[in-house]
C-alpha cells in the first residue's frame, strides 16, 4: 500500500484513465491507517471468505471501495481531499461478521491503566496491557454511530479527513451482503424440511 503525505491532494477518480478509482483502496493516510485496516481485515476476513466461499467474499472486498466513490463522487465531496483506504470494506467485513456471527468476541488489547506510574520529569510507561473482549456486534455498532457521528458533524462540515461516508456506505454494503447470506441460508434450511 502507498502511503500519502499532505491533504492537499485533489480526489480525481477519473484521472490517469480510472486508475484512481482502481487503487484508492490501496492508498493509505499513514502506517496507523494501514495497520488499523490490516488488523481488522486478517482477524474478520478469514472467517469470511470460509463463511461465504471466494467469490462473494472478492466481491466484499470490491463492492464497498466503488460504491463509496460513487458516493463520495456524487454528493459533491469531490474537494482538496484524497479518498484513500480499505476502511469501508473494514466496516463491511464489521457489519457481514456482526450478521453471520452475532456472538463472537473480538479483543482488544489495551493499556492497564491502574499501572500507570510516573517517573521523574512526568513521563510515563505502561507496565502491561489488558484485553478488552467485546461482541462484534457491539463493536460494529460503536463504529457505526462513531461513523454517523462523525459524518454529520464533521464531513458535510468538510472540518475532516476522514470519509465517513465511505465507511457508512461499507456498512451498508455488508449488511445486504450478510442480510442476503441469511436470507439463503434460512430457505435452503425450508427446502430441506
């Protein structure tokens, strides 16, 4: 993945014969960006692609990056800044998981706060770390009303960088995706009764 330095470059999806559209995906706003997306994608998109067989699963993949630029495109968010990034397939690998496998836990590793100690000129270190298991479900829906949040009080403010709505419409995407796999599954089980 490409890395972009600055936000001052201009969103072309049609530039360079549709190249732009292509690899937006595969740019990235920096390494916390890339490995963030990395993390979620390698934990969610095994299970995902055994769950739902290759193709649908390439199809999660492809359908939200498009979709996501067709939105950004058309409401006019086509300003002084990149759409970069793979997080709307993230939050539809978040939203199909939450729909396939409502009680899995994800884990979080994060700092044990209460052994925070101060050494002299008030630096810290952190001694260990915790982890946080909670529902995918539960995750997907802070990430969502995060999402939401964000979108209505910073993007159509355009006060961000970030394409709320790119994750918005990946959310969308992979509940159909996990909605429909559902849906099939419930009348194959019928066909067989």
């Amino acid at each position: 993945s490409g890395m972009l330095s600055g936000n001052n470059l201009r969103t072309d999806f049609w530039k360079n014969r549709g190249i732009n559209l292509a690899l937006h995906p595969f740019l990235h706003g920096g390494w916390i960006h890339l490995l963030g997306n990395l993390y979620f994608f390698g934990m969610l998109g095994d299970d995902i692609e055994e769950e739902a067989g290759t193709l649908q699963f390439l199809a999660l993949i492809v359908v939200p990056p498009l979709a996501a630029a067709a939105v950004w495109a058309l409401t006019g968010h086509e300003r002084q800044i990149p759409h970069v990034g793979i997080s709307g397939v993230v939050m539809a690998f978040m939203a199909y998981y939450a729909v396939r496998f409502p009680k899995s836990k994800m884990a979080y590793a994060v700092p044990a706060l209460h052994h925070f100690n101060f050494a002299k000129g008030g630096h810290g270190w952190l001694r260990g770390f915790r982890w946080l298991r909670l529902s995918v479900g539960w995750v997907f829906l802070g990430y969502l009303i995060f999402n939401l949040i964000g979108f209505h009080f910073l993007e159509k403010k355009q006060l961000s960088y970030v394409s709320f709505s790119g994750h918005l419409v990946g959310a969308l995407v992979g509940l159909i995706f996990g909605l429909d796999a559902e849906a099939r599954e419930k009348r194959a089980v019928t066909r067989l009764n």
